[in-house]
C-alpha cells in the first residue's frame, strides 16, 4: 500500500507542475488574443476606404487595364497556407490543412475565377490541375513537406504581432508570381476569428482581385452598419491627378497587401483564442485528474488506517486470551 501512495502522490505533484505551466500558458494566450483582435480593428477604416477609392475608380480600372485585373483560365493555382509556428493550440493548424485538401480533392470552386459578380469557369480536367504553396507558419510547411506538396517560399517571422513591412515581401511574391503568369489564381487560406469560442477556416480568392471577395473580407473586419455600408458604396466623381494609370498602378498592390495581412491578423487571433481554449481544456482536465487521484489516495490511505487498526486489535485479543 505504501509504495501505491508514493505513486499516486508523485503523480499529483506532477499534475500540479502540468497545471502552473498550461494556466500561465492560457494567461499569455488571452492577453495576445486581445491584441491580436485590436490589430484586425485598426486596419478597418483603411480596408473601408481602400476600397471605397478602388470602387470608385472602376472605370479607370476598365481603361487601364492591370496584371492584377487578368483573368486567366485557371491551371496553376498558388496557394497562401497561414498556420501557426507552435502547437499547442487545438485544431487550429488542422481545421484549415483539412479545408485545403477537401478542395484539392473536389476542385470545383478552384477552378472558378470571380470577376465582379460573375464567374468564369475553368475547362482544364481536375487531375491537370497544378498546386503550390507559399506558408506563413512552420506547421504548415512540415504537414505540406512532409506529404510531397511544393513549396516555393515559408515565412516563420508573421507569428505574432506581424506589420505591414514584414508582410509586404510575401506579397510581392505572390503579385510578381500572378504577373509574371506563373500561376492563374492565387487563393489565401486562413482561419477567421468569429469570437472566443469559434474559429472558422476559409479560402478566399486573392488574385484576380476580385469585388466579391473584397467585400467579404472587409465585412469580416467590420461591424459597421447596412447604412454605413451603403455611404462607402456611393460613387464619387475623382479627379485623378497626375495620371489614372499611375494610382491604379499604386492602389492594386496596397489592397493585396491589405488581404494579406488582414487574412494573417485573423489567423493569429484565432490561433491565440485555441491556444487559450486548449489550455483551458488542459486545466480542467488535470483538474479531473487530480480529484479522481485524490479519492483514490483517500480510499487507499483509509483501508491502510483500517487495516492497522484490525491488526492492534486481533493482537490485543490474542495477548487476552
């Protein structure tokens, strides 16, 4: 019995150990949700008017036409994977990996490109298509590596906290890659920061730059009104100085950029908010653990008290008799 105590009592101890490191855990992870979800609040009024100027200047866009505008016959499809760099944090780097390789199995919406609110379909057979990946997260890479997948460039430094300097090489591959033609549409895969307890994986249409996507976006990162909505929606007459080619030249890219590192704020607020939940989890597991060891530590220790107890006892009937 007493070699059984010692073994549920170092397991105790080593449960409370577990537990200090997953609550700090949990504290950190909330604190870096809060921020994470500020960061996504601040872009908001540049993501309004970003797109409110690019609406507004449509017709330019019709005159001057952009590399970002070409539509292409989808064949070669890149592929923006935002992951995590650590785990730890639930299903989070496995809800959106799942979401990629259901579409890569059933391509029907990758075949599709979104120009304003139509949509062109592709005729290449689904085994011709051809995919690359760019990740932004270690996780990521090593699960598309590690199943023969072809990356073409990772970033492991979007972690946390990330800015508009830091996310503007990953967009500069992916805008002279669609330029340069090497690939026909380029689609971003993230996880979308809902609220504490859900996080939803999503693909959305990076290049061509399409309105639909635009506008789905933006609405994520937005709590505005219908009316407020329709105010951004209004068309204005804009005299375009020095040169309309010149702004929509300096405006296509800003607002791939603006994707970018609104799709990577979402994913590190959900990242950060299934790390809490997990370690949450993990609290109250261990918390479990420890009442069912208790009970069974109580149980062993009394039938030990007991079980002295008889032994004094038929030792003092003995010595009466």
């Amino acid at each position: 019995m007493s070699s059984s105590t010692k073994e549920i009592q170092r397991r105790m101890k080593s449960i409370r150990n577990t537990q200090k490191i997953t609550r700090a855990m949990e504290m950190v992870a909330a604190t870096k949700m809060k921020k994470e979800i500020n960061r996504v609040l601040q872009i908001r009024s540049y993501a309004h008017s970003a797109w409110t100027v690019l609406t507004n200047l449509s017709r330019a866009f019709r005159k001057y036409k952009h590399g970002l505008l070409e539509v292409r016959e989808v064949k070669r499809i890149l592929i923006v994977l935002i992951s995590s760099n650590r785990g730890l944090c639930g299903a989070f780097n496995s809800q959106v990996t799942r979401k990629i390789m259901r579409q890569i199995e059933n391509p029907t919406l990758m075949k599709i490109n979104r120009v304003g609110s139509r949509r062109i379909y592709s005729s290449i057979a689904d085994e011709d298509l051809e995919y690359d990946f760019v990740t932004v997260g270690r996780k990521g890479f090593d699960y598309l590596n590690s199943r023969g997948h072809n990356v073409i460039a990772t970033f492991e430094n979007l972690d946390y906290a990330p800015t508009f300097d830091l996310v503007r090489p990953l967009a500069q591959i992916v805008i002279d890659d669609y330029v340069e033609k090497k690939y026909d549409k380029v689609v971003v895969a993230y996880t979308d920061f809902r609220n504490t307890l859900i996080q939803e994986p999503k693909l959305r249409q990076l290049l061509p730059l399409s309105k639909i996507d635009l506008e789905k976006q933006i609405e994520e990162m937005s709590s505005e009104t219908e009316e407020d909505l329709e105010e951004f929606e209004k068309e204005i007459d804009y005299k375009i100085e020095p040169d309309p080619r010149l702004v929509v030249k300096q405006i296509l890219p800003r607002l791939v950029e603006m994707q970018l590192y609104h799709a990577i704020l979402e994913s590190n607020a959900s990242k950060e908010s299934a790390r809490m939940l997990a370690m949450r989890n993990a609290n109250d597991a261990a918390s479990e653990m420890m009442q069912r060891l208790q009970y069974t530590y109580n149980q062993l220790r009394q039938m030990g008290i007991t079980s002295e107890i008889a032994e004094i006892t038929s030792g003092r009937v003995a010595l009466e008799d």
